[in-house]
C-alpha cells in the first residue's frame, strides 16, 4: 500500500500497486466502491497482465483518509487523484475509471493532460443532475446531517448486498458531499470535456442500461462508444470478458 498527502492538514490519499511496464494503467472506482474491489480481476487477466496497475481509492473511501473539513467536490477527488500519481511518478498513464471515478477521470483529464494518455471510461457521469434513479440522487436527496444520521443506513439497506459491501466502507459525510459534487458536475461540465479532450476516449456502456443520450456527438467527437451486452451498471462484473478487451484496446 502507498500514499500521498492531498490537502493541507495531512490527509493522505492510498492505493496498491502492481508493478509492470509503462505505461501505467490506473483504476478509479466509483461512488461508494473501491478500485481494487472492482477492478483487480480484470488487471490479473493473461492479455492485461505485466502492465503497471494502480488501484487508487479516493478520499472518503476505502483506505483513504476521509477528512471533516473536504468538500469532495469533482475537482476535489481529481486533485487528490493527481497527488497519488505525482507522488507514484506517473505520467500520461491509462485511465480505467467507473461511475463518479469516470467523472473525476475525466476532470483530472482537463486540469492535469500530462498525466493522462487515454481514458477507458464505465458508465461515466457526463451531465449535471442524473434522473432520481441514479445512486448519486438518493444520496444527494437528504440534508448532510439526516444522511449521516441515519439516511446512510437506509441507504445501505435500499442498494443491495453488492454495493453496500463497499460503500459501508466510505465516510458518510464524504459519501454525501461526493454525490452532491456529482450531481453539480464540473465547469466545464463532463461532457464538454470528453468530447475536446485531444485523446483516444472509450465509453462502456452497459446494454442492460439503455441507450447513452447524446451518443451521435460523442462519436461525432471521436469518442468510441461500445454497448457491452449482457452488463448492467457494473460492466467489469456482468461482462468481464468484454471489459477486458475494451481495456486491452481489442474492441
């Protein structure tokens, strides 16, 4: 496990690493998840092994620091994603990024293009203000202190044995002001980004979600978007032989 500070009073950012060729390729998870939970199997695969792997968590999640005084924004986590890899010596790595984690990819992209080289994004958020079903919503639906009061526990309870096994793991308070972030979006806003960014870009989406809106603009832009079938929300689980070949560059 290493580290790297990502604020001004100490709070440190984690990951694991698997050493391997450059260059490297690093995995951000989503909202309430953890990277190495979601995205080891696929980095173990025969045609992605031998390469450099990061499993980053962001703060407020899994082994990361979560400190009081965060706001969590985007840019927040894209920050702290930064000072992982800086301290790493990571430059124009490969981003495998799911959910939020496709977000914040998407927002260090912009601020800091040095570090990144191509973005392998699942199910990314791309617009302000996702429809009430998405995660983000109902946590973003309490006030702070109802959520961490007791709003966090429900929400546990409503999501599922799956994803509640991870987000248990995340600080509420960080858990609720990252799907706040989430909600506002970036400026400019994710989908801007991702279709000016001057870098191969893949969108997975799962086949079981529905259509991705905006999709004829996204590959106008050069953006190459794979419906995965058989996948939900979670495409490195339903579908992990596609996954692994949309991230091997095979798809």
């Amino acid at each position: 496990m290493k580290q790297a500070e990502f604020d001004d009073q100490g709070s440190r950012i984690r990951w694991t690493e698997v050493a391997g060729a450059e260059p490297a390729r690093v995995y951000v998870h989503g909202l309430g998840a953890a990277s190495g939970v979601y995205h080891a199997h696929i980095a173990a695969r025969p045609e992605l092994a031998g390469r450099r792997s990061l499993f980053v968590d962001l703060p407020g999640h899994g082994i990361s620091d979560r400190p009081a005084h965060y706001e969590y924004t985007l840019e927040d986590h894209a920050d702290a994603l930064a000072a992982a890899l800086d301290q790493a010596g990571v430059k124009g790595a490969e981003l495998i990024a799911h959910s939020m984690g496709g977000s914040v990819a998407l927002v260090l992209a912009h601020r800091r293009p040095d570090l990144v080289s191509r973005l392998v994004l699942t199910e990314a958020n791309l617009d302000a203000f996702p429809p009430p079903t998405a995660g983000s919503s109902g946590i973003a639906s309490y006030e702070e202190d109802a959520f961490v009061d007791g709003g966090h526990a429900r929400v546990l309870e409503k999501v599922g044995p799956l994803w509640a096994a991870t987000m248990r793991l995340a600080d509420p308070r960080a858990l609720h002001r990252s799907a706040v972030g989430l909600r506002r979006g970036s400026d400019p806003i994710m989908r801007d980004i991702i279709e000016r960014l001057p870098i191969e870009r893949v969108y997975l989406q799962g086949g079981l979600s529905g259509e991705l809106p905006g999709t004829d603009a996204l590959e106008a832009a050069g953006v190459r978007v794979v419906t995965v079938p058989g996948a939900g929300h979670n495409v490195m689980f339903d579908n992990p032989d596609a996954f692994a070949a949309a991230v091997a560059g095979e798809v």
